[in-house]
C-alpha cells in the first residue's frame, strides 16, 4: 500500500522509504530543463522536493508540469526521502524527497491575491531588508482579511488558533474538576442584556427580539433552575459602532456563573486559579505554538504571580493620582487610564495580570450587587492582561425587588425581563460570575496588537464577509 505521511514527520529516520505526502505547492524553482526544486507546505512544515530527468527518475514533461504550477496548489508527491549532506535552509524539514510521481489535486488561479511567504513574513525583517534597499511585499491588513482562508495558511495564525483552542480545553477542564458543568443558553433573545446600545435587533416572527450581548440573564436563570455552577463557551454579539483594536461585533465569551457561600472572593479565587493554570499550560505545554508565533510577531513571556495580586480600584485610583494622572474616584477607566495603570502595577508588582475590585457601583451594570459596607462601590471586578480588560465580573443582586429597582434606576424597560427577575422569587441564593472574551486572552496573552488576529472570521463593523 501507499504510506501516506506527515510532512511534519519526515525525518532521517524514513531515509531510502518511500512516502507519500499533501500539501500546498509553495514555491517551485527550475535549474535548467531537467530539473526542479517544489517547496510544499502543510501547516506549519515544509519539505523540499527534488524532481531530476538525469537519472531516468521524472521524464522532462514532469519537470515541466512542476515549473508550470500556480503557487499554493494542492499536490500529491510520491517519492524516496533522502538525506542531503548539507543541512537544508529555508525548509522546516531536514530531508528531501526524490520525487517519482507528482499529482496536482487542487489547482490554485495563477495570480493570487498575496503570496503567503509574504504574509508570513515579521515586521523585523522586512525592516532589516530595507536597510540592505531590498523592498519587500508588505501585506495590509485588509488584503488579510479579504482573503483570509489564504492569510490563515501562515505558520504564526495556524499556531494562534491551535493556542485558542487550548485555552478553550483547559477553561473546560479546569471548571469541570471544580464541579460546573457546562451550558448552552439561546442566542435569539428578547431583549438587551446589558443595556440597549451596542444590541443588535431582529425580527422573530414578526415580534421584535434580540442577539444576546452576554449569557447574562440565562446563566444567572439556570442557577435559579438549581445549578450551582456553570460555564458556558459561545458566541457573544455586540453592534459596536466604531473601530477599535479590541472589539468585534461577535466575540466567543468564556463565561461563568456560581453560587457563593460567604463572599465573592470564592469567585476571584476560581479567576485566581483558572488563569494560572491557563498560563501555566500555555507556557509548559504549547511552547512550538508560542515559538511559532514569535518568529512573525516576536512578544515577551506575560509576566504573571502564582497567586493573582488583587487590588481596590480606590488602591488603583490613588496609584494613578500619585502617578499625577487626573482621575474620577467614582468614574469609570478609560482606555487610557487602564494602561496607565497596567504599567503602574507592572512597576510595583512586577505582575502584567491582575484583578482589580471594588468598582463604584455607579459604572457597573444595574444587575451588580452593591457593596455591604459602603453603597457607593460594588461587588465587582476586572481583569487586565497587560493594561487591557480580559474580564468583567461582579456578584449579582439576588433579591427580585432590589432588582427591580436597579433596572428601573437605569431606565430599563422592566418588562423586558420579567423572567428573569421573577425567576429570583422562587428560592434564590447568593452568586456570582464573570465573562471572559476568548479573542482578548489570546491577543494580550501574546502581546498581539489587534483582536482581528485572533478571530478566525472577524466580524467588525465593516466587515461581514468572507
Ligand atoms: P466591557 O464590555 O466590559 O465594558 P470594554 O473593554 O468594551 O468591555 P468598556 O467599559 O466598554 O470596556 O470601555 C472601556 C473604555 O474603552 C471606554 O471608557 C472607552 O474609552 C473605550 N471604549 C469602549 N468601547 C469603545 C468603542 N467602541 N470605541 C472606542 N473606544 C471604546
Ligand atoms: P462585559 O461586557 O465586560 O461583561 O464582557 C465580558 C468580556 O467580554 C469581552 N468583550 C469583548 N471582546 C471582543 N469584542 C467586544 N466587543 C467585547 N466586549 C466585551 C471582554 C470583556 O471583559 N455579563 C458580563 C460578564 C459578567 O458579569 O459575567 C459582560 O458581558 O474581554
């Protein structure tokens, strides 16, 4: 039989075997008529492949046929795996195969819309090579994403989205050992979950509905069904109107919901080991995925304590008022002020990760509970990776009538969410969650510089396509 084989997994050890390998055709060079040099690429491996006439291996009509590929084709290569004497450059795979047959399954168009060595290419190099006068093809961020089913193909965003996908694993994981289990709430909902202007609206068989914001009401409704915690991973949808860095119009929210037995510290404490064994799995077990990432866009390691520093916002207030930043005491950070105070800790705590508490219940949405000892500040918190929110949680108003009373304060059409109130009048108990964005965690995890590079397809808004 035929032995298909990984290019990844072509070593000397297969050496005088014959194999049979996949991939896209990516650069094909001629030496004279009789000989060929077919670079193919599957993820992130390349091999070399070698197709000569001089010793009766390919006739010249093959060496022709190779010439004549569109770069990025789907080819079959039959062959021998040799071992050079010299090491191969420009390869991931340090062996050759002497090619007897050559396939093309998928022919590419001749000219594509951007070369994906261009792609691949960091920012640092094509730097360097100016310097030396070489101008190299820079590729925009909207050619990316116009044709992103070519921009993914690059090792750095094949490696990104294999990373997502661990931190997907291990949110799962870890919240299963600690008891939760896992939920799916409606996405088609009939009103703003978390205040009306970033919803977007639709018609639901001629009655006016929604696409859910956050899980918020339907998490904090299945714990009134007699769960005691739950997560969810799912999509989140948000009508933000402008362009920013880190906002998408559909997010994946990793969210979480809990009961709390004393004080919504139960809940920073499951933040707390949540995201070291996150970090900690990403750094011990992802390291080629990391390295991959870093050859394209290089970042240093996140810096972050085993047990996470919390701080009060007024501690975090006053940090940024003795660094002579002006500043709110009962006012919302802006962007700005995040940074700054992202910087402030680093300089401190020598911590980019870190739990900020105790918000001014002015800023926090109408379902947060209000501190016990001073109505002002709340039970609430943030969490920043490197100056910027990765997290919003709080523990929840759990008492229907107090309830009733922060929506309307906030001028909250009540009857919107009924349900939701009412489901807190058949015995309810403390609790407490928080929401994650799934594309901001990895972004800042690896000091990306735009939440587009961490979406597979982003939807922003101008862009619903591809
Ligand atoms: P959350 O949804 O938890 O609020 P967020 O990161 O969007 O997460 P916001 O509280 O909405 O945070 O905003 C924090 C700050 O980010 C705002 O004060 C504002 O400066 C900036 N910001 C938020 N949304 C936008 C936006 N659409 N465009 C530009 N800046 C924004
Ligand atoms: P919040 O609105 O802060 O909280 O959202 C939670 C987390 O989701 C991410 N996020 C986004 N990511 C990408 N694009 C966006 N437009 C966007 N908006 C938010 C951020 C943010 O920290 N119901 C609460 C959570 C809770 O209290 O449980 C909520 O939705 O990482």
């Amino acid at each position: 039989g035929r032995k298909w084989t990984e290019i990844g997994s072509l070593d000397a050890e297969l050496a005088d075997e014959t194999v049979l390998i996949r991939g896209y055709a990516q650069t094909m060079r001629a030496v004279g008529k009789n000989m060929s040099f077919l670079v193919v690429r599957r993820s992130s491996a390349t091999v070399q492949c070698v197709l000569t006439v001089k010793e009766g291996l390919v006739s010249g009509q093959m060496v022709k046929f190779c010439n004549s590929l569109a770069r990025e084709s789907m080819v079959e290569v039959y062959g021998v795996v040799t071992v050079p004497m010299e090491p191969i450059k420009g390869t991931t795979q340090q062996v050759e195969i002497q090619v007897r047959k050559l396939y093309c399954i998928g022919r590419a168009v001749p000219s594509l819309p951007m070369n994906i060595e261009d792609a691949a290419r960091s920012e640092e190099d094509i730097k360097e090579a100016e310097k030396d006068g070489n101008k190299l093809v820079r590729v925009n961020q909207d050619t990316r994403l116009n044709n992103r089913y070519l921009d993914l193909r690059t090792s750095a965003n094949q490696a990104i989205f294999q990373l997502e996908c661990s931190v997907e694993d291990v949110f799962r994981s870890f919240l299963r050992s600690e008891n939760f289990v896992g939920i799916h709430t409606p996405k088609l909902i009939a009103g703003a979950s978390e205040g009306g202007a970033s919803v977007f609206k639709l018609d639901y068989h001629g009655q006016p509905a929604c696409l859910a914001q956050s899980p918020q009401l339907h998490k904090q409704m299945a714990l009134s069904s007699g769960f005691r915690r739950v997560f969810e991973i799912g999509p989140v949808f948000r009508a933000e109107d402008s362009n920013t860095h880190r906002h998408l119009c559909e997010f994946i929210g990793l969210d979480v919901e809990m009961e709390i037995n004393e004080h919504y510290f139960e809940v920073l404490d499951i933040v707390d080991r949540l995201f070291v064994t996150i970090f900690d799995y990403l750094n011990e077990k992802c390291k080629n995925l990391l390295d991959e990432i870093n050859k394209q866009f290089p970042f240093k390691p996140l810096k972050y304590l085993h047990k996470t520093l919390l701080l009060t916002f007024e501690e975090g207030i006053k940090m940024l008022k003795d660094a002579g930043v002006e500043i709110d005491p009962f006012g919302d950070l802006n962007t700005e002020s995040e940074r700054a105070l992202g910087r402030l800790v680093f300089e401190k705590y020598a911590t980019e990760f870190y739990i900020l508490h105790r918000y001014p219940l002015a800023v926090r949405p109408f379902y947060t509970m209000p501190c016990y000892d001073n109505q002002l500040y709340s039970n609430s918190f943030d969490v920043f990776i490197r100056g910027e929110e990765i997290i919003s949680g709080a523990q929840r108003v759990h008492e229907p009538d107090l309830l009733t009373a922060r929506a309307e304060a906030r001028g909250i059409d009540v009857s919107t969410i009924s349900a939701y109130i009412n489901s807190f009048r058949y015995g309810s108990f403390p609790h407490g969650g928080f929401g994650v964005g799934l594309e901001r965690v990895v972004m800042l995890f690896c000091g990306l510089s735009n939440i587009r590079q961490t979406s597979l397809f982003p939807r922003d808004p101008h862009r619903l396509v591809p």
